[in-house]
C-alpha cells in the first residue's frame, strides 16, 4: 500500500522494527539508574560509506519509532511522519539514512515503566526513573555509537522531539550538523504545565491506577487516559480548526436533553480517547509529560538561552505555525533568539497554517517545501 | 561560474548592492531587514566575509533565503525588532524598502538601536525627471520608480533633501552618502540627478 502523499514522493514501503539491547548502565538525570535497557528503532534508506548521511527523527509525546512507511502485516499501520519521510519526500530515504527510536520510558518496545524489572520480575511500573529530555538524548546518542555514527547530517523533531533536537546541539555539539527544530518551545509556560497537570491527576486519580503499579491488577487506568488524551488533544488543535472541522454540528441532529454525545466534538474527543487508552501506557503519559514540564535548558545558565546555546555549533531550521496555541510562534523566536546571539546559522519561518500545533504533522505545502530544501542543501554538502 | 562573475550578473539589477557593499566592514555581523531572496546577504558573505542575517516577511522569499543558503527570519518589519537586543549588529541594512514600510521613524529608529550603524538605501523622489513628470500633472514613473498610482507598494515618497531633513530631526549622524543615477554616482545636485541614494548613519551621541 504505497502511501502517496501530497507533496509528492512515496512511501518507504514494509519496514520493520529493531531492537538492540543496552547492557551498560544508564544513569538518569535524577539520579536512578537502569542497569540494562533495550531501544527500539526503525531505520529508512541506507547508510553511506563515510556514516555522514544519518537523520534522526525525534518523537513526541503519542508517537514512536514508527516513523515512515508500514508494517506488511499492518498495511493501516503508517508512520507518524510518513508524509515527510521516504523516497522523494522532504527528507528523502533515496539520501539519507533515517532513524526513528522510542525513547526510553516509552510503551512501543524499549524499555519503560510496563517493562518487566529484571530484578523483580514484575513490571517496573511507579519504580521507573522520571526521564528527561536529556536522557532520551543520552540514550539516543548510545544508539547512534552503536550504529557506528559519529555526527548526524541532522537530528530533527516537531513539538517534543524538537526538543530532543534542541538538547542534541547542547548535548552533542560535535555529533549533530543541522537541527530541524518544528513547533517547538524552549520550555513549557505555566499554562502548559498546568494541562499536563490535569492530565496526569486524570490518570493519577483513577482508582485503576493502583499507584502506578496497576499492571499486577489486571486493570489499565483507562478512564484516567482517556482523559488526559481528550485534554491534551484540545491543545493540539486551533479553536478555528476545531469550530471549522466540527464546529456545533450535532451528531443526531437534534439536542437531546441529556450528558450522552450532542456535539460531533464530543463524539470526536471520546474517539480519540478511547482509542488512546487501548494503546498508551498511563505509567508513560506520566514520565513524558513530566519530562515536557522539566524540560529547560537554559535553568542551568541562570534562565540566559543564548549561554546554554553557547556550545552549539549546528545550523539550525526553525518552524513555527501562527495557529498553535500551544507552542506559539512567539516560543520558537525566543529560541531564535538564542541562536542569533551565538551567531548560529538558523532559518526561522513562522507558517501560517490554521492547524493549531498539529500543524507540524501535517502536509502543508510551504512548511514541506522549507524543509526539501534545507535537506536539498544537506544533501549537496554530504 | 565563479563566485565573482555570479555576483557581476545578479547584480545588475541591484546598483546599491555595491555600494552598500563598500561601506560593510570585512567580518562584520549583518541584518538585513526586507532581504528578498538573500542576494545581498550573499554577495556579503562572497566579498566581504559578513556573518548576516535576513529579515522578511513573504513566505516565498523564506524560502529562497533556504535555497541559497542564507540564514532568515520570517518576521514582519512592522513589529519592529522587539526580538533583538540594543547593538546587536554592526550594521543593520534596509535596501530599497524604507519607501514600502508604514512605520518608516519606528523603522530607521530601530534599525539604529539594533545596529551599531545602519545603511538605507531608497529610490530619489526628487530626480529632475521625476519632478517634471510631477510638474507635467503626472505621478512619476521610472526605473527606480517602475509602479502606477494604483499598484505601487511605496507608501512613502521621499527625496534626498527629505531625508536629510528626517536625520537632522531625529539626531541621526549621516556617516557617509552617495548618490547614484544608473549605478554610477552623481557629482554635484545628488537630489537632481541621483535616482538612488544610499546612506550610512548613525545615532548621534
């Protein structure tokens, strides 16, 4: 089923996951440590002999490794960014060598809290260590040692994974030459922090929740999920797209005088709830929402982003979308800013795409056509 | 093609290109407000090793900013440069597009704040021939001046004398000026025969 999308290109085809097991330890942020640990990842074209023409692709907070093309026994099964990526798409597999990994913590094969504890023999459940961006980068960067590449042609990420990408030119410095860093902040504004407040409480307050430890219950805090990813998709959206998509349809035509599903957006958020909490692990919700929260790169230079983005050295791309309310253009020019008071070679473009921060999964033409051509650009100086 | 014959050729349409060029010192960081497609930028970085930065507003010109290798911000001139700190740049340009801008003082006032120093260049209102068109009852029309009343995106029509005015008004020093009438400078009567000036100025301490 060759996925062929708007701006052309198409599709990486069946792919599949990988798993490389970690025996070294991995020391966190807080201060935990995980003693082994596996990463999953998917990797998209092929490697070039001088090992300079690797991608790697970020996630965000509902995604994966699963980046591009689909699984031959899930053909429904696309990639997250699979209108981006793959043979002649912006970030072309013809080229480059594309990896996209679940991040430690995850729910989709690496290690994380519904993993089973080697030491306990029960899953790690409210034991796992709370990760951080940083962390993710850090394990990210074990991965790319094991895969024998020494510096990304780039790393890149919309929304969180943009993050990755940013904490990559602060964390590696030498290991990564472009960042393409998509709807992005350079940290979460209090209002942002307090909707992924009201999401964990949604889970946290479940009784299925069991402390975290709900695995050994038999039950899932699934109600708790389904709310936090009913909230959290509120913010992905624009009111405009929102009213525009839905707007005060009903779905039986009429009111019915009661708390069931009047409205289409009602119908359309329980969907996406229900089916989130069929899948999502509530334990991980928890970790990445928290490492949103944390996320902060510029606290440990007295809250100057220009210092903590001292030591990068990569060009960085820069998109932002006037309708996202979540990470509003004016976020992504704080980042700018940063890069300009280091000099850095940066493109910023503000898009005006009325998706709210969805945008950046999206295919729009100008957003996809900056991209192809920084990437053409990376391309002609491999 | 080399560096220098690219630049010769894309040039050409471009008079004030190399006199702006000649006032950039060598190594000096650079922001180009209204940079179009970068040529300028990129004729900086071949001749003059500038570190530069565009600013523009149009998505098609982002884009071929991110084509031809120039760093840009998607940003709109008409906010001011709220985003970048007092004397952050050597030398803030704004090349043929004071006369297009609505908040021209705030403009020329932030560029001065932003850049140590700063270069505007600007179609001459005040060329005899334009003069005579205005004289014959007719809004002129020119090479530098190629628009209708009806199409034109200048809002502001100024001459040399006008500006100088403005300057001296807003305690603006003029480092440095030339007028040129098809790429060559004028001698005597910049504001008779010049159809385009450029300047180098500053804030009067």
């Amino acid at each position: 089923m060759a996925q062929q999308g708007n701006a052309g290109g198409r599709s990486v085809g069946a792919v599949r996951p990988q798993t490389l097991h970690f025996a070294e330890p991995l020391k966190f942020r807080s201060g935990s440590v995980l003693d082994a640990y596996d990463l999953v990842y998917e990797t998209y074209g092929t490697l070039n002999a001088a090992k300079s023409n690797a991608v790697l692709v970020c996630h965000a907070l509902n995604a994966a490794h699963h980046v591009a093309g689909y699984y031959a026994d899930q053909p429904e099964n696309v990639g997250w960014w699979d209108n981006m990526i793959g043979p002649g798409k912006p970030v072309d597999t013809d080229r480059f060598f594309v990896i996209g990994v679940n991040n430690v913590g995850g729910c989709f094969g690496s290690t994380g809290p519904k993993s089973v504890n080697p030491a306990t023999g029960k899953p790690y459940g409210s034991s796992f260590p709370v990760v951080t961006v940083e962390d993710w980068v850090h394990a990210q960067a074990r991965l790319a040692d094991r895969l024998g590449i020494d510096s990304f042609a780039a790393v890149m990420g919309g929304s969180l994974g943009a993050m990755q990408a940013l904490q990559w030119t602060i964390s590696y410095p030498a290991r990564i030459r472009n960042a393409v860093v998509v709807a992005a902040a350079p940290t979460l504004s209090a209002q942002n922090i307090a909707f992924n407040e009201v999401a964990r409480q949604a889970i946290t307050t479940d009784p299925d929740f069991h402390g975290g430890d709900y695995y050994g219950h038999g039950v899932v805090p699934r109600r708790g999920l389904r709310l936090a990813r009913m909230i959290g998709h509120i913010t992905y959206l624009s009111d405009d797209a929102m009213m525009e998509k839905f707007g005060r349809a009903l779905s039986t035509g009429a009111i019915n005088f009661h708390f069931g599903v009047d409205f289409e957006i009602e119908s359309y958020l329980r969907h996406q709830g229900d089916k989130f909490s069929e899948y999502f692990d509530a334990n991980t919700y928890l970790l990445i929402t928290r490492a949103l929260d944390y996320f902060d790169p510029a606290a440990e230079h007295g809250g100057d982003l220009s210092r903590a983005l001292a030591a990068a050295k990569a060009r960085f791309l820069v998109a932002s979308f006037t309708s996202d309310w979540r990470f509003a253009p004016a976020r992504s020019r704080e980042i700018v800013k940063g890069l300009l008071d280091n000099r850095l070679d940066a493109a910023y473009a503000e898009i005006d795409a009325p998706h709210g921060h969805d945008a950046f999964l999206l295919d729009d033409a100008r957003y996809h056509a900056l991209v192809r051509a920084w990437f053409d650009n990376i391309h002609a100086a491999l | 093609m080399t560096g220098h014959e690219q630049a010769r050729i894309t040039l050409s349409g471009r008079p004030d290109f190399e006199a702006i060029a000649a006032w950039v010192r060598p190594d000096s960081a650079v922001l180009d407000l209204g940079c179009g497609d970068g040529l300028l930028l990129n004729y900086l970085k071949q001749t003059r090793n500038a570190r530069g930065y565009g600013i523009d507003i149009a998505d098609d010109n982002v884009l071929a900013c991110v084509r031809n290798g120039v760093n840009v911000i998607q940003s709109d001139l008409e906010r001011g440069l709220a985003g970048f700190d007092a004397g952050s740049f050597d030398c803030v340009i704004l090349s043929q597009t004071l006369q297009a801008v609505r908040r021209t003082e705030e403009i020329v006032l932030e560029m001065l704040r932003v850049g140590r120093e700063a270069i505007v260049s600007f179609p001459n209102f005040g060329r005899w021939d334009l003069r005579l068109q205005v004289a014959l009852g007719r809004m002129p029309v020119s090479p530098e001046l190629p628009y209708q009343w009806y199409n034109t995106p200048n809002v502001h029509l100024f001459t040399i004398a006008d500006f100088e005015d403005f300057c001296a008004e807003h305690a603006i020093a003029v480092l440095e000026r030339v007028a040129l009438h098809r790429g060559r400078p004028v001698g005597a009567l910049a504001n008779f025969f010049g159809s385009t000036a450029v300047y180098r100025i500053q804030k009067r301490r």
